[in-house]
C-alpha cells in the first residue's frame, strides 16, 4: 500500500459548518473504507492548511478519486501528497546514477 498525506483547506461552505467536521471526517473515513483506502489519522491543523490525514490507498488513482470525491462535496480544497517511508526512499536512492 502507497502512503498519502492529504492536506485540507475549509471551503466557505466547510467553515460556516465548522461544527460538523468531526462528523465529516468520520464519514470520509467511511468514504475511503468504500474505496479501498485506509485512514490511519486525521488531524485538524493551524497554519495554511486546516486539517491533514495520512491515507494508504493500492495506487495513485485510489487516492486521486477519493481526494476528488471530498472535493465534490464542497467542504474542503485538497492537496494530495505521495509519501515515502525512509526504507522506499532507501529504494530510490539506490536507483540514483
């Protein structure tokens, strides 16, 4: 399974129900379950971004259509991040020339 970081920013309409994220992120975490993703966390943030969530999904596309499933609904703006642990990024150093 590939790691992701999923970076989010609330929306206009994500911030006027604010009270409701927690709700939110339990059903995107049900959302992802549906589509073969793992949640391992989701945290809510300060700073430019509000709430990130690390994710394990099979492949890019996995994550790419959940990460375009939240944004249609209109709470948050994402930036989807491929994550490598130190032993994969061991991997693709050794493939350096």
């Amino acid at each position: 399974m590939a790691t992701f970081i999923v970076l989010g920013c609330f929306t206009d309409q994500g911030i006027r129900n604010a009270k409701e994220t927690t709700k939110r992120a339990d059903a995107f975490k049900e959302m992802a379950k549906k589509a073969g993703v793992t949640v391992k966390d989701v945290y809510w943030t300060l700073g430019q971004y509000d709430i990130a969530a690390v994710c394990e999904a099979p492949d890019d596309q996995t994550a790419s259509a959940l990460a375009f499933s939240i944004g249609a609904m209109g709470n948050v703006r994402t930036q989807t991040l491929r994550a490598f642990s130190q032993a994969e990024m061991g991997g693709i150093l050794a493939k350096m020339v």
